[in-house]
C-alpha cells in the first residue's frame, strides 16, 4: 500500500484519477484522506500485488501532477492503517511514530527532514 502525501485540493478526483490512469488495472483501492487542512489531502492507494506498487512508486514519486502546476506526487510505502475517532480521549498517537511536520510558509508537508 502506497500513500500520496500532500495532493493540492486543486487536483480534483477526476484529475486524480487521470494521473494514475496508466496503472489503474493494478489498483485495488483507493481511499481519499481530508483533514483540517483544507488546501490539501491525502490519497491511499492499495495495489493488487507488491511489484505494482514498487513499479508505481519507482515512476511516479516525484513526478509533476501536471505541465502547468509545481507540484508534484509524493509516495511514501504504508504497512497498515488503524482509524480512530478524533474524540477519543485515548487516542494520544502511535508510541514510535512521529507526525510529519509541516513547512510555516506554505504548509506542505515536510518529509525530508526527518
């Protein structure tokens, strides 16, 4: 399972769904992610098999959305994925893991600095 960080909510579905169009007869699922942030969301995308989802990565990770706009497709592999709801008093994050931090100027997720 691959995750598409920090799509632009310019990129409708249908633009989204254009994108990824060469390999969708490898795509089992796809799960559209919003949160708070509204110029931004994020894009699940669960492959029938292991080797489709390393050849997407290898020909989309970087890759601009489209001719026009700067920005481009980020990939990160994902292993399992747990929902919990916002109001659970409980819910305090994953021990191990840490929230990406974003960028104070344009908001966009800021991976590499890990």
């Amino acid at each position: 399972m691959l995750c598409m960080l920090a799509v632009p909510a310019m990129m409708t579905l249908h633009d989204l769904l254009q994108f990824i169009a060469p390999v969708s007869a490898h795509v089992e699922n796809i799960r559209v992610i919003r949160d708070s942030k509204p110029n931004l969301y994020m894009v699940l995308l669960k492959f029938r098999d292991q080797k489709s989802a390393d050849d997407f990565y290898q020909n989309f990770n970087g890759v601009r959305f489209n001719s026009i706009e700067p920005e481009t497709c980020h990939l990160v592999y994902v292993s399992k994925v747990e929902m919990v709801k916002e109001d659970d008093p409980t819910c305090i994050g994953v021990p191990g893991h840490t929230e990406l931090p974003t960028c104070p100027v344009c908001l966009v997720v800021v991976y590499w600095l890990r």
